[in-house]
C-alpha cells in the first residue's frame, strides 16, 4: 500500500484556494458587506447553497409557468 501524503505547503495551498473561492462566492450574496464580514464560513456555504437553490428553483418555477399558460 502506498500512502500519499501532502505536504505543508499543498496542504497550505489547497486551504488558501478555497477560503478564497469562499469570499469570492460571498461577496455574490445579496446581503450587506457587514453581514457579510460577519458570517462564518459554515454559514457562508450554507447561506450560498441556500441561494443558489433558490434561484434554481425560481428558474424551474418561470419556466413550468410559461409551460402552462401556454
């Protein structure tokens, strides 16, 4: 078996990249810059998935509307 450690520094680099993309999708969220600096990361990722689902379903919800005024 062959075990495939990272090291410091990988381990370093893929946290940076991701609390990055974390602020980039954040700053996304239609909530105030306060608010935003103050939500933690958990709840950043669930503020996002929650208003990503959100716009989906309102996409899915304009589109089966359409479908049945048709």
């Amino acid at each position: 078996m062959v075990s495939h450690r990272s090291t410091k520094g990988a381990s370093k680099a893929r946290r940076d990249h991701i609390n990055h993309e974390i602020r980039n999708m954040r700053s996304l969220l239609p909530i105030s810059q306060e608010d935003q600096e103050r939500l933690s990361y958990l709840h950043s990722m669930a503020a996002i998935c929650t208003y990503i689902r959100k716009s989906v379903l309102f996409q899915v919800h304009g589109v089966l509307s359409t479908l049945v005024t048709k």
